[in-house]
C-alpha cells in the first residue's frame, strides 16, 4: 500500500484552499450557553468552498 501514490500522501499533495474557518466559529457566551451541531457546522464551511 505504501507504494501506492495516492495512499502515500507524498506525491500527489495538493494545497487546500479553505474558507477561514474562524467565520464558522459558534459563539458560546456561557458554558452551556449555546447549542451547536459539529456536523451542520462543518458541512456550513465545506458548502462554502465547494466547486460550482
């Protein structure tokens, strides 16, 4: 597997071009203050780069 270029990590790296992800950051004034989904948050940030 280690030969594989695509399981190496290695050969075929490419930058990521990302959304700050601080803009997706969920405000929590008080613990126990705010109710968040870690999945919903995340897909927020992914929806934002994705390709069109």
């Amino acid at each position: 597997m280690s030969a594989n270029p695509h399981a190496n990590g290695g050969l075929l790296l490419k930058e990521l071009h990302l959304p700050d992800f601080r803009d997706h950051a969920v405000d929590v004034p008080a613990p126990g203050a705010a109710t968040a989904e870690a999945t919903l948050v995340a897909g927020k940030l992914l929806r934002e780069d994705a390709p069109e």
